[in-house]
C-alpha cells in the first residue's frame, strides 16, 4: 500500500515540477498534498486490522538539507516549508541547531510522504522564486522599516529582501492548501 502510494504522490510531484501553468502545479501539488494526508488515515485503519492488533511505532527520522540548502535565508523557509508539509501528514518536528535540518517524529509512511513532499515542493520553491526575480517585477515594490528615529519609511525593494518574501508566501500558499481542504 506505501510504495503504490508513494510512487503515486512522486508522479503527480514531477508532473507539477514540469508544467509550464501555474494553476496545474497548484492543483498537482494540492493533490498530492491531500493523498499524503489520507495515506496518514490509512495507516490508522490498517493498523487496527493487524492480526495481533498491535499498532505501529512511530519513528524518528534526521532529515538533514544539502550543502546547496546551506544559505541562511533560505535553510529558515526550507525548514518552514517541511514543518507546514509535517503539520498536515500528524509528523512532528524539531528544528536542529542553526536551522541545518529537522528530526520527525511520525510513522514510517507519514515520515515518507513528508521527505517525498518536501523534496519535490523545495525544488520548486526555489526555481519558481530565481525565475520571479529574474522577471524584475519586485523592483517596482517598496518594503517598509523603520529610520533611525523609529518612523516607518518606504524604501526600494532589493533582490534579497524580494526572494525572502516569495518564499514565504510559497510556504504560506502551501499552507494554505492544506487549510483549504480541511
């Protein structure tokens, strides 16, 4: 049941990862999103019909980000993104020193379709974020802050400041998706 489900989820991600349409890849990954939800209610119903009506363990997993992921800004949204992705399949999750990974606390499958998730929604993130920025749309915004007297000013957005905000608001929509179907 696991593997069909995983190799499902994994299909419906790398169809989202190839779409040129916004819309497709948000209905993919809401989709696959949903699955891994129900996968986690599965397990709950097999478990009560094992044979010796024990229940599963719950495991603990080190998920740990790649060299790549090692930038500051952006380990804070990966981390981010996989705790919005372990809300939504009952995993939890402890954040490691300096925002390197995550441990989960989940059963096998759950703990599965998260890293599947993650791995398939960070690529995305990432590439979706590079490609916004390269369009320059960002440059027209203004982010507020505070002068030195503590007033808030308007200043010009830059290319930082402009990533770290779609990243939140990536993470924020995969939330909300999750929000959506409930």
């Amino acid at each position: 049941m696991d593997d069909r489900y995983v190799e499902r989820i994994g299909a419906l991600l790398a169809k989202a990862e190839s779409t040129d349409s916004e819309h497709e890849r948000l209905a993919l990954i809401e989709k696959a999103q949903h699955l891994a939800a129900k996968h986690s209610i599965d397990l709950a119903v097999a478990a009560a019909r094992t044979p010796s009506g024990a229940a599963p363990a719950l495991e603990v997993d080190r998920f740990v980000f790649s060299d790549e992921q090692q930038n500051r800004n952006l380990k804070k949204h990966l981390v981010t993104l996989m705790c919005v992705i372990a809300a939504s399949n009952d995993v939890r999750v402890d954040v490691l020193p300096s925002s390197v990974g995550v441990v989960m606390y989940g059963f096998a499958g759950d703990l599965l379709a998260c890293k599947t998730l993650w791995s398939s929604l960070s690529v995305q993130m990432v590439a979706e974020a590079s490609t916004w920025i390269r369009t320059g749309a960002w440059r027209s915004q203004v982010m507020l802050r505070e002068d030195r007297w503590g007033r808030p000013e308007a200043v010009p957005m830059d290319a930082r400041v402009a990533r770290s905000a779609f990243y939140t608001g990536y993470v924020g929509r995969i939330g909300d998706l999750d929000d959506d179907r409930r």
